[in-house]
C-alpha cells in the first residue's frame, strides 16, 4: 500500500552545488524543483490524513486495527518534510519498526 511521490525530471540546466551562484538562472530552477517536490508531499500527507480521519470515523472501536496500515503510511509520509511544529528537528523521526498488535 505504499506510496512512492512522481519525480520532476532533471533540471535543464546543470546545477553546481558547490557552487550554487554560478548560474542564477540553474539556481531558480533548482528551488523551483525542490519546492514542487516539498508541495507535492506535503499534498500526499494532507490526503492521507484525511483518508485516516474517515478509516477512524467508519471504523470506530476496531479503528487500531483496521486503520493500522492507512496510520504508518501516514507517518511515513510526514517524515522529513517539516509537516507542522511539532515534524521538526528531534520530534523527526521514522514511525516504530515494531508491529502495533
């Protein structure tokens, strides 16, 4: 059930991230790159939010077990695109390996 995000393609022109100033116009490419990239997860995790409210809304007291796999696909989504106040820096981490039984 998971999810893998589309990718843009390369730039059109090539990017130096050593030194990123030497082309402007490869620079705003870049950033524009990596900020549709950033938007389109971030759209991802607003949809599997929604999707988990409503698993939780239809399955009511079975939802721990019904709604577990829809639950770690979320937490897998917002890991690492600074979702919110509180994905950010040591709250950051990948959801538990281990089962939720």
């Amino acid at each position: 059930m998971g999810w893998s995000p589309p990718t843009f393609g390369k730039a059109e022109r090539p990017f130096d991230p050593e030194d990123p100033y030497a082309d402007p116009a490869a620079l705003i490419e870049q950033r524009i790159k990596k900020t549709h990239e950033k938007m389109v997860q971030i759209e991802k995790a607003k949809v599997l939010r929604e999707k988990l409210g409503e698993c939780y809304m239809s399955e009511g007291v079975n939802s721990l077990q019904a709604c577990k796999e829809l639950a770690l696909d979320y937490l897998q989504s917002i890991q690492g695109i600074g979702f919110g106040q509180l994905n950010s820096g040591r709250f950051d981490r990948p959801p538990p390996k281990h089962t939720l039984d």
